[in-house]
C-alpha cells in the first residue's frame, strides 16, 4: 500500500502534473493518507485563503483509507525520533509522524518531501 504525503495530496489539489500522472499509473493500488497529512493540508488552505473547503479536500481524497495516529504509530514515532537524534538528523514533528504511521503499517510514503528520506527504514517514492 502506498500511502500520501499532505506535499502529494496538495499538489493534487494544485493539479501538479506529476501528481497526476503518479496517480493514473498507482490507481489500481490501494493507496492511503494520514490524519496528520490530512492535517498539514487543512491547515494550508485555511492558511492560504484558498477557496476550498476541508469537507471538499476529503471528498476529493474519499477513495483513500484514512490511516490514525494509533498506539501503535505513537510508539513508532518515539523510535524514529531517537534514531534521528543519534544520527543527528533533525525532522520536523509532522513528517515524524506521517513516517512512524507509514512505517508502522509497513507501507511506503508518497511524497516529494526530502526529510522523509532521512527516516530509517521507511520506504520513500517520490513522484
């Protein structure tokens, strides 16, 4: 399963054509989101003024499975931010978690967010 980063789920709002075109070639997949990339996404069209609305961005989404926050991802997060502070590599709160939940479901995340890259063990395809 892949999951979607809020950067993915923006610039499929923005109809970003390498959006576009990652999802007409991944549709036949089951594919996922997160409330925190729900979230950071809410949050940027309250932000920029945008005219759409939050039940229209999760209409828009309504074909992904929603992924919690959970025990399990909580636990996951804790991890992912000891090995970033042994590697010295620091990751916003967010993406910690948007990765703990991905990597706690053993999914890959769909971004074009670089921080992602630097969390162990996640799988990453950038579109």
């Amino acid at each position: 399963m892949n999951c979607l980063d809020s950067s993915y789920l923006i610039d499929y709002l923005e109809a970003h054509d390498g959006a576009k075109g990652w999802l007409e070639s991944n549709e036949e997949q089951p594919l996922a989101t997160t409330t925190v990339a729900l979230y950071e996404t809410y949050r940027g069209i309250l932000w920029s003024g945008s005219s759409m609305t939050m039940d229209g961005v999760f209409e828009t989404f309504n074909w992904a499975i929603v992924l919690p926050f959970d025990e399990a991802a909580a636990r996951e997060a804790a991890l992912i931010q000891r090995e970033l502070r042994e590697n010295g590599t620091p990751v916003g709160t967010p993406d910690v978690m948007i990765g703990a939940i991905t990597r706690s479901v053993d999914s890959t995340v769909v971004t074009r967010d670089s921080d992602f890259d630097y969390i162990p063990n996640l799988s990453v395809e950038n579109y």
